[in-house]
C-alpha cells in the first residue's frame, strides 16, 4: 500500500518548510520501508492574485481523495486579511470536516522557554481545540454600516454534535495518551452562559463514561495565567475555536515559539491536515532562514496519524537531538544554520 | 468639598483587601489634607443567599450619587456561576456606563515576574479595554436544549458609539500617557471578520486625528504571545471586551500576579469603579494571609481618577518600596506578612 499525501506548500516561507519536511519523509520511508507518493498543489496567494481564486471547488473533492494533507503556510501580504485564510484554510477545515485541532504543547530538552524556573518535566500538555464551529462560523452582520449608528455582529455557533465529538475527541485522546489522565475545560461560564452551558453540560455527560479521568474546569482567563505560571497543571485541555485559537499560540510560546509548533486538523473519518502552525512569514521568504522544525513536526504527526509510529517516535528523536545539540536558538536567522542545514541535520539523526 | 465614596467590600477575601485599602486611604488623605466620607454596600454572595437579590435597582441611581466606587471582589462557592458575576459586577459595568476598562501591566522594581530576561523596564503597558458590549452584552440563546439536536448561539454586539469612544479614549490616554506614543489594536481581523472590521476602520479613522501616535494592529493570538515574549513592544493596547478579559489576565500573571493588578472601569461622564482584579479568593478567606497590594493599587486609581494625583503617586511609590524592601513573595500566604501587616506597611511608606 502507498500512502498518497496531498501537499500544499502555500505562500511566504511555506514551501521552504515543506522542503524539509519532504526531505525527512523520504529518509524516513526508505528507514522504515513504506511507500508514499504526494501531489503538489498551488493554492495559495499567488494563485489568487493570479487567478481570483482561492480554492476551486473540484479541489475538496479531490483533497478527499489523499490519506493525508500536508500544509505549508496560506497568507500573503498584498491579499486582504481574511480573504486566504477564510477561503482555503478555514474552508478546508471545514468543507473536509476536520473538526479537531490538535496541539501537543511540549519543551523539548535543549529548547529555550521564556518561563523562569519550567522544563520539559512541566511544559507537556495537549490542546484539543473545536476547529469548525464556534466564532469561526462566519455568521454575523452589518446594520447601518459606515454610519454612526453602525452595529457589528459576530455570531458563535455552537451544537450538540460539534462540541460532542470534541469533548469526546478529548477524553479519548487523554485516555490512550494515559499521563495525569486529567481534562480541563477552558470556557467562560460565567459571561458566555449559553455557549459554555451547552459545553459545561456535554463535558460532564461525556466524562462521565470516562471514570478514570479527572474532570476540571477553568475559565479562559485563568487558563492563560496558568499556562504562564504553572503549566504544569495541565494534560489535556479542550476548548472552543476561538479560545483554542488563543490558547495553543500562547502555548507555542512557552514550548519555545513557532519555529516547533505544530498542530493536526483531524477528521477521525475522512482526511487530516497537518501544519506548522507559523504564518507564512513574508519577509523571510526565500532566505533559508526560517526554521522547518515545526514543518517536519506536523509531518510526525501525519506518520503518526497514519499508523506509522515508529517513524513518527524517530523524527521526533531526531529533532530533540538536533535542538539540544546544534541549533543556537529556534528563531529565524540566528538557528546558527541555514533551513536546508537543519532539515539534513534532522536527516542525519533519524 | 468632601469626596463620597460607595464601598462595595463583596465576597471572600474581599472585604480583608478592602480593609487595608481603607486604612492607606485614611493615611494619605490625612498627609494630603483631603476630605472622604464612605458608605458601605453589601452586595455579593450572602445578601444573595440570604435575600435572593443581587443588586436593587434603586442601588444604581444610590450609586449615581457618589465621587467613584471601591470595589473588593464578587463571587461565592455556594452561587451558580454567571449569577453574581452578571446581576452585580457586570450589571454595575453596564448600568453605570463604565465604557472603559483600564488596566496597567507594569513590573514594579523587586516584583518577581514568571518570564526570564524580563525587567521592569520591559513591562510597562496599559490595556483599554471596551467594558460594555461585545460577547458581554448576554445576547444569544438556544433551540432544541437538551437535545442531540441542541444549538447554543452567543452573539457579540459592537457599536459604532461603543468602539468609537472606547478607541479615542485609548488614543487620548496614550497621549497624555507620553512613553512610546503607539496604540496597539488588538482583534482577529482574518476571522472575526464583521467585528473587528468595524473596530479597524473606527481605529485607523480616530487614529488619524492623532498623527502623533503610531498605530499597530495584531491578531489576539499574537498579542498574547508577545506579551510573554516581547512585552516591551506595548505601550497602549485597545481591545473588545472578550479579548480584554483574556489578555489583562495574561498581563497579571507577567507583572507579578494578582495580588498586584488593579483595574478601573472608568465612565468619564459617569461614576467609575476600582477593584483588585484577582477574585474573591474564598479558601483565603479570613485568614489574613491574602495580599492587598492589588486593592491597595485600586485605590490609587481611583484617586488619581478624583484628580488626586499626588496621594495616587505616594501610595503608588509605598507599594513599590513594601514591594521592594520587605514581601518574600507576592502570593497570599507566602508574603512574609499578615494582611493586614502589608497595609501597615504601605501606610507607613506613604
Ligand atoms: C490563520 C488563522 C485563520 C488561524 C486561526 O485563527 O485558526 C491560525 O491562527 C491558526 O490557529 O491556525
Ligand atoms: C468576574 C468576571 C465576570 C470578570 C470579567 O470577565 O470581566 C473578570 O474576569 C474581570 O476581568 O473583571
């Protein structure tokens, strides 16, 4: 069997990410004896500019196709904000239903954090963040717009279904991951009463099935001071879309930054993305500067996901060998090595 | 002319802070030569309990009357979530029309913060955040609760009027404020693409009456890492009240906590509020372990707020010399001192 990984290299510094990514892929099926075959896909800035197109509308039903997307960075600095994301990020998370976005917040040995007095011991938790509903809808509005008497309105749609799947997505994975076996819901009972009472109902209902998992609530303030002062606390920790959003880029700072976040768009039934979850940084683009750690990150997470774990458990070694004993610092330009350097490092320890 | 102030000492350790701030309040208007009268209310948990009333509604035009308000905390273990926090601290917020709330993060000299590298410095900003609408407005609903079927809807109402005088108060503050002269927006433009639509137009469109002051956009998950990795790019940043809420959390935590944030919900035309932002912490509750630095704070904006600029200056510069010269740690229980021993020793540094 050959796995087919659907690749999308977008804009900015994404396809240099990508490179590497492939590149340890390659090294790592010959390792481990499984074949793959990609398809390279344009969307992305440039394309729209060129073109006005976003994503064409074939292009879901043959995503659908893949075992696996593989996505570089979508963002470009002459297009609009919005008009990328929302119109191949966001659409693929949700015409594909991805409706988990997964984020393991973890310091590696060797990794730089900006917290005083936390290690690997303490930063190693996992956000489950609700990826197709929420605030994330679209819904919303305009009245009198452009006058005095404008009114704004943002919707947050929340169901049954949605944070159902979610919240069990989160005890599932707590459960099979078995480290403090404890869920934490990030919310905001006492201001959002009603999309956080139908969370606050589902999560007790749900983790009621799960009587070896601690259950705990915490409001999304108190979650990003902790985050900061006691990381520790948290296993897995499971919120809505906007919130999600917040939360697992704060994480992404305190595991040492966006050049080794990585983040998983699930569909447990249908096909799953997988990114850096970096923007597409412009201003590196082109350089062989950027940091491809988090790139080669996601693409674990793809092996992973699709039941290559030793390869998975590999790259994630070989990176952890790379960080504590090469790289100077994670951040674009001052790594003391150039993206393809890293990516052939990476290579080396696999 | 005497000043009249509402205390409203609330739940848990409320009443404790409150006594302290109280007592630097007597010192310092004795030291300035100005005059107070207080009246205290008994809003929170026990009169809901006992009475079943949150707040009367002759107790806004009651408030109505006085200079400003002290406020301690609200919220007790034996009350439902969203209760307390919507029929007082919230209905006080709206009713009064306190349209802003401010919120300075700044490290004081011998405060420890969790962020390595960091300084006093390097942590100096003021959030403004829009305190009557957005998410907070308690707008949404359900169809089918209970249900498989369920949907939960929670809807952000933005005004024109609200954005708008929220904005210009961060621009007119930012000037009078005169350190790095930059307004930062904070928002989620990509997605949130009806709400902050309208506060970017109103930002760049205020903005532009104030050629003196840069202005800056970011993204809230953004904001939220550079507050931890780069917090000394801030000088004043606007933002809607959800985003508010999370973001001066997060801003706590990186000056020191909550035993030292104060905030002020501030309606220039009306009555204004001043509370420790951190909660009513009921474990601590009378057990004069809590520190009152944060209500002691609350004190010296609402005093500043009265034009009382020199006795906000003096009690300002005590906190930092207790700070600096005496508490072993910032965190209830761990200070080296009683409750009310801090406030001693404030009083004595005045
Ligand atoms: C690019 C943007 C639309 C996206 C989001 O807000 O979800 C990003 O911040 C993320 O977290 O993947
Ligand atoms: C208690 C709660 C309703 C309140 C809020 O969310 O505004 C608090 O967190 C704050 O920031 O003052």
């Amino acid at each position: 069997m050959t796995y087919r990984i659907a690749v999308i290299p977008g804009d900015g510094t994404g396809p240099e990410q990508v490179r590497e990514g492939l590149k340890v892929l390659e090294a790592v099926a010959q390792l481990e004896g499984f074949k793959y075959e990609t398809v390279v896909y344009d969307f992305g800035g440039e394309r729209y500019l060129r073109t006005g197109e976003t994503l064409p509308d074939s292009a879901i039903e043959e995503l659908k196709q893949f075992h696996a997307i593989y996505l570089g960075a979508i963002g470009h600095p002459d297009v609009k904000p919005g008009i990328l994301e929302k119109g191949i990020l966001l659409r693929l998370r949700f015409e594909l239903d991805q409706y988990i976005n997964l984020r393991p917040v973890k310091l590696y040995p060797g990794v730089e954090t900006p917290l005083k007095d936390k290690g690997p011991e303490d930063i190693d938790f996992v956000v489950v963040r609700e990826n197709t509903e929420g605030l994330y809808c679209g819904a919303g509005g305009f009245l009198r717009r452009g006058t005095k008497d404008e009114v704004a309105l943002q919707i947050s749609i929340n169901t049954y279904k949605g944070v159902e799947r979610c919240v069990r997505y989160a005890f599932e994975y707590c459960r099979k991951r078995n480290k403090k076996k404890k869920v934490t819901l990030c919310g905001k009972t006492n201001v959002l009463t009603y999309a956080f009472d139908l969370w606050e109902r589902v999560f007790h209902a749900v983790g009621e099935e799960y009587p070896d998992i601690t259950r705990d609530y915490a409001h999304v303030d108190a979650i990003c001071m902790w985050m900061v002062k006691n990381p520790e606390w948290f296993d897995v920790i499971v919120t809505d879309n906007m919130f999600g959003d917040i939360i697992t880029d704060l994480g992404a700072i305190i595991q040492g930054g966006l050049g080794i976040a990585a983040g998983a768009n699930i569909n447990p039934q249908g096909v799953s993305m997988f990114e850096p979850i970096g923007g597409s940084a412009p201003k590196y683009a082109g350089k062989n500067q950027i940091n491809p750690l988090a790139a080669i990150l996601a693409l674990a997470m793809l092996l992973e996901h699709l039941g290559e774990e030793r390869a998975a458990a590999r790259i994630e070694r070989a990176v952890q060998e790379v960080c504590s004993k090469h790289l100077k610092s994670l951040a674009a330009g001052r790594m003391g090595y150039t993206t393809s350097e890293v990516g052939d490092l990476v290579v080396r320890y696999l």
